[in-house]
C-alpha cells in the first residue's frame, strides 16, 4: 500500500525535540518550556540553540534564525521544501507534537519561598568555586529557596528588574517567572553591560570601583538584548562584555553597527570565553 505523502501541515506538527534526539542531537537543559541544544546547524560549545516546547518551534540565536521543523531539514540538508518533506517521510514512526497543557505548566512553576541573605555553607563553597569573593556576591544576590516539582530546593538568586529571579546553584541553572534582565541603576553616565550573572560578580570582583560608579545590566539571556535597546541612547558610554562565542560575537557585531556610544570589552578577557573563566584561571 502506497504510502500517503506528507504534508506541510502534517510536517510542521511534528515534535522538534524528538526528531533532534533521533539525529543524536540531546538537550543541554531544559525547563518546562523550552529545550537548550548545541546548535545543529554550526560547532558551539556552549548551547544557544533554543527550541520551544510551547510553540514546537526553533531559533538559532548564533545565526539569528528559527522556524518550524521543515525549515530546520532545509537547513540541515541544504535543500528545498519538498526534499525535507521526503526525508521526513522516511521516518517509520513520526513523534508529533503535542502541546503540553496550561494547567499542567503552572502546576510545574518554580515558586520562591523565601529571599534572605546568603549563608548556606553550599551556595558560599560554589561561590568560591567561581572564585568569586562571598563580600562581591552579598552586595548584589541572596540566598532564594524555592519550591520546584513538589520539592524544596535553594540557590544563588540574582533578582531581575520585575521581581523573577535567576538561580543558580552546583547543580541547578535556572530562573523564576517573569524572565528578564537584572538593572542595576545608581544615575550614571556610564552602562556595563554583561551576558550572564557570574560574568557580572567576575566583574565586580575583578574591578569593584568600575562596577560602584557605573550603571549596570545583566542581560540574563542574549534574547534580553532587544528589550535593552532603549537605555543604551540614555548613556553617555556604554561597555560591552559579551561571551567570545559565536552567539556573543554576533550580538556584539549587531550593537557596534546601532550605537556609537558603544565599546567592546571581549578583548580584555581573551582567549577565554568570558569574564568568569578569566576570573578562575587567573586566581588558581
């Protein structure tokens, strides 16, 4: 019996994280909304290639695109929509996509307990891990406890400017509802910009005066970078400390081009990725 061609529709529904893992392609992390891969597309050592189990949809934010699944095969193959949809078809099993419930994620929501100042003898020795001064992570994070499927968990918790929180602990690397990046403002003519919370605590540790006198963001995710774009005119400099990889370097290119007021720090910190992996290397 012939079998019945595959359509764009029937394509487009097919589950994107089931069919990476059938190509050996496994998550990096994921949270109840979304899954963190290597990019499948270029070498990256650190994953930005992000798929949404929300929308069943991709972005590649080392290139600056995304889609559905057919134009990942486009992409992958080099070819055209009907090729991708033949190689599809060639899949005896099709893991569709099934769009997880509303009730069933806010039942998953990480939900803070408590905000206090840091003490845990775990969180200070992770601290020193980072080689970051326990002093430096006291003046801008707390100690969060959290509740997470049915379980009481706690971490290094930097706030965002709408009361979310990122965390992070040993062994846990996420963040609480609403997501968005963390501004520190104290009136200056002066805006640091960094891509990640330990790159902002390397910072401070590496040069504290810097960090006081200037006004300072922290992305919290390079998908942050757009909601940014309006502070920047404000500053009379801005610096720029992105990670010195593809995704990074691709960013720092994109605001060089927009704002004059802008300068690129990545320099200071090669040949290491970031701030942080400095900051380790350099204190052994």
């Amino acid at each position: 019996m012939k079998k019945e061609r595959l359509s764009c529709e029937k394509a487009r529904n097919i589950c994107i994280v089931k069919s990476l893992a059938k190509l050996g392609h496994f998550p990096s992390r994921t949270t109840e909304k979304e899954a963190w891969f290597l990019s499948p597309l270029r070498s990256e050592t650190q994953a930005s290639f992000k798929v949404s189990k929300i929308r069943n949809s991709w972005y590649d934010f080392g290139i600056g695109k995304g889609g559905n699944l057919i134009d990942l095969v486009c992409l992958m193959n080099d070819c055209e929509v009907k090729e991708a949809l033949q190689l599809l078809q060639q899949d005896t099993v099709t893991p569709y996509f099934n769009p997880p419930k509303k009730q069933h994620l806010k039942k998953r929501k990480i939900q803070i307990t408590a905000v206090e100042p840091l003490s845990h003898a775990a969180l200070i020795n992770y601290l020193k891990s980072r080689r970051i001064p326990v002093k430096i992570a006291l003046r801008y994070c707390y100690q969060v406890r959290y509740r997470w499927k049915d379980k009481q968990y706690f971490a290094i918790g930097l706030e965002n400017h709408k009361g979310g929180w990122e965390l992070r602990n040993k062994y846990f690397k996420n963040s609480s509802s609403p997501k968005t990046f963390s501004f520190f403002e104290r009136g200056s003519k002066q805006l640091l910009i960094t891509e990640g919370m330990f790159d902002f605590l390397s910072l401070a540790s590496m040069d504290k005066e810097l960090v006081k006198k200037s006004d300072a963001v922290v992305l919290n995710s390079l998908a942050f970078i757009e909601k940014i774009k309006l502070l920047i005119p404000k500053y009379k400099q801005v610096l720029l400390y992105l990670d010195n990889d593809p995704a990074g370097i691709k960013a720092t290119g994109m605001l060089l081009n927009l704002y004059p007021n802008i300068t690129d720090k990545s320099d200071s910190y090669k040949p290491y990725e970031d701030l942080n992996e400095k900051l380790k290397n350099e204190r052994l």
